[in-house]
C-alpha cells in the first residue's frame, strides 16, 4: 500500500542515485562547472518532482504532469552522463558511466509505467 512518497520504488531508486551522481560530478574539472550543476540539478529534480506530483496525486492530470517533468530530468541526467562519457576526463571510467546511464534508464521506465498505469486513488502501484 502507498501512503508516502518513499512507498514508491521510484523514488527511493532516484534517492540512492544521487550519491554516485555527485561521486562523479566531483571527478569532473573545475572548468566544467556548468556540466556538473546541470547534472547534479537534473538528479536532485527527479525525486523532487516526483514528490510534489505525489502531493497532488488526487488528480490525475497534474501528478502525471509532474512524472512527465520527473521523466525529462531522468532523460536529462542520462544525456550528461553520455556526454561525460563522450569527453576524455580524466579519472572518469566509461564503465562508471554506463552503470549510471543503465540506473536512470530504469528510472525512466518505472516514471513511464507510472504514467500510463496510475489512476487517483491507486495505493497498491
């Protein structure tokens, strides 16, 4: 059963990746300061969008408007990482970015399933 935000899977996936996204943002140089901000931003959104759609969950339409929100900043974080990927860092292993890349793509289906499947009142998604 739901009751809270942190009943959602999720939301407690988006969570636990934040720690290994700053892990990496902190290997990138101090020159690529917009690259980081953008990602660790887009990370630190999709549990908060996720939340504030949850608040509203009595409608429909607007929680679902949030979880479209939530997927755009997973899709976001996903596009950083490839792009951290395509440019030789140093200290930053193509493998650490995969796994991360492989995490948030299974956020972005579990955001999708919610969308199509969730209804107000639903507390056993």
């Amino acid at each position: 059963m739901i009751r809270d935000v942190t009943d959602l899977e999720v939301y407690e996936r988006s969570m636990k990746l934040l720690l290994p996204v700053y892990k990496l943002a902190k290997l990138l140089p101090k020159d690529e300061f917009r690259l980081k901000d953008q990602l660790t931003g887009a990370a630190k959104s999709v549990p908060a969008l996720i939340t504030e759609g949850f608040a509203k969950r009595k409608s429909d339409k607007e929680f679902k408007r949030y979880l479209y929100m939530a997927l755009g900043s997973s899709d976001e974080v996903i596009t950083h990482i490839r792009q951290i990927k395509l440019l030789p860092f140093k200290g930053i292993k193509s493998e650490t970015c995969d796994v991360l890349i492989e995490h948030y793509k299974v956020v972005s289906k579990q955001i999708n399933t919610m969308i199509k499947v969730w209804r107000s009142g639903n507390s056993s998604l």
